[in-house]
C-alpha cells in the first residue's frame, strides 16, 4: 500500500481531526497522483430545504474569488452531474456544453485539465472530489493506471471529511438532554404532546418545554424540523 493511502487510513482512527487538516492530507494525495488542485464539496443531508455545503479547495486565489463571483456552483455541469450519478466525469469540451463560459473562465485561469467523481448517500448527504492541473492532458493510459487510485481517494475522503464535517457541525448545536431526546423521539412516532406526557408521566407544560429548548437547539423553525435534524444527526436512535 502506497504511503499517503496508509496515511489517510489512519486518519480514521483519529476524530477530532478538523476537515482542514484532513484536507491538507488529501492534497498530499492529489500530488502523489499527479495533479496540482484539488476540490472537495459536501453536502449534509440537514437542513432538508436548504442544506448547509461545506467547500475546501487549493485552488488559485483568484480562481476562487471569479467561481463564486460568477456563481458558477450553481452553473456547474461538473456539479450537476455530481448529484446525478457516481460516473467519473473527464472536463473537456462536452463535459460543459452547457456552460461554456466556466469552461473558458477557468482554462483562462490556467486551470486546464479535471477528473470528478461524487459519493452519495442514501441520507441525501453527498460528495463531489475533484482533481485537475493545469496541462498535460488526461490521456486513456494515464487514466487507466490511475483511476482505481483515483476512485479510492473519493471513498475515503468522502468517509473521512464528511464525519469531520458532520462532527464539527453537531458541536454548533447545544446537545440535547436525555429527555428532549425522548420527547423527540415519541414525537417522531407520532405521538402528540399529550400521548408523550402519558408515556413519560409528566405533564403536557413539561413536554411542550422540552420541545422548545429542542427546537431552540437545534435551531429549527418548529417541532416537525427539529425531529427530521436530530433524526438525520444520528441523536433519536
């Protein structure tokens, strides 16, 4: 096994590690395989409106600050294709058909030359890893001795910096007690403040405060998205 494969493997062991730092690691392998930037964009599956995104890349300076003047993550066919299916994609002319104008900014920027792959779950959290450089075409050899590396290193950052992510974002959050967590719970079974004060012999004054400080935790806008947050956090089973 190659080292930065070892390396990353034992990066498992270690969760407090933040995404940054682990993400410092994944640039290490991206190096090792030939590529100079690379970019790693995780969606949680929280909140289910509107989830949060979290965005690490290396890339240029001032290709990050012309990506996100241009919107272009809303744009990009890389992106798209991302949250559609888990095929590699290569970045050349077809691939941004559609948005010929990203493709052409980023070429501009010296940024040439691209592999993607996306890893999604079935929670609706997701992630979409990207290698590029900025020449030497991604030639069928190349790609054929190195995508089964290729392939691995999105598994494993996807495993690694998405339970960094979700880690760091649970701390944000004020924990629940016991008892909100119980009173979550029977409220995602259905049961009614006053079946839960039934249940749990208190009154319905304490369920409906319990309920509360959970939704005021978990900053949710009422008692239906607090549930579907602590149930996607792990924190109702």
């Amino acid at each position: 096994m190659n080292t930065w494969q070892e390396d990353l493997l034992n990066l498992l062991l270690i969760p407090e590690t933040s995404p940054e730092a682990i993400f410092a690691h994944i640039q290490r392998a991206t190096v090792q395989l030939g590529f100079e930037h690379v970019a790693f964009g995780f969606q949680a599956p929280y909140p289910v409106t509107n989830p949060n995104v979290t965005l690490l890349n290396n890339y240029p300076t001032a290709w990050q600050q012309r990506y996100a003047q241009a919107g272009y993550l809303l744009t990009d066919p890389t992106v798209s294709h991302g949250r559609q299916s888990q095929t590699p994609i290569v970045w050349n002319d077809q691939a941004f058909a559609s948005n010929r104008a990203l493709w052409a900014d980023a070429q501009d920027h010296g940024i040439k030359t691209g592999w993607a792959q996306s890893c999604l779950e079935r929670s609706g959290a997701g992630s979409l890893l990207t290698l590029c450089r900025r020449a030497e075409p991604l030639t069928t050899s190349e790609l054929q001795a190195k995508e089964a590396s290729m392939r691995w290193l999105v598994q494993v950052a996807h495993v690694i910096l998405s339970r960094a992510v979700l880690s760091q974002e649970k701390i944000t959050y004020a924990a629940l007690t016991k008892r909100e967590r119980e009173v979550l719970q029977w409220s995602a079974d259905g049961k009614s403040a006053q079946d839960i004060a039934d249940i749990l012999n208190l009154s319905k004054g304490a369920v409906d405060f319990h309920l509360k400080n959970s939704i005021q935790k978990l900053n949710a806008p009422n008692k239906t998205a607090a549930v579907a947050r602590a149930a996607l956090m792990g924190w109702l089973s």
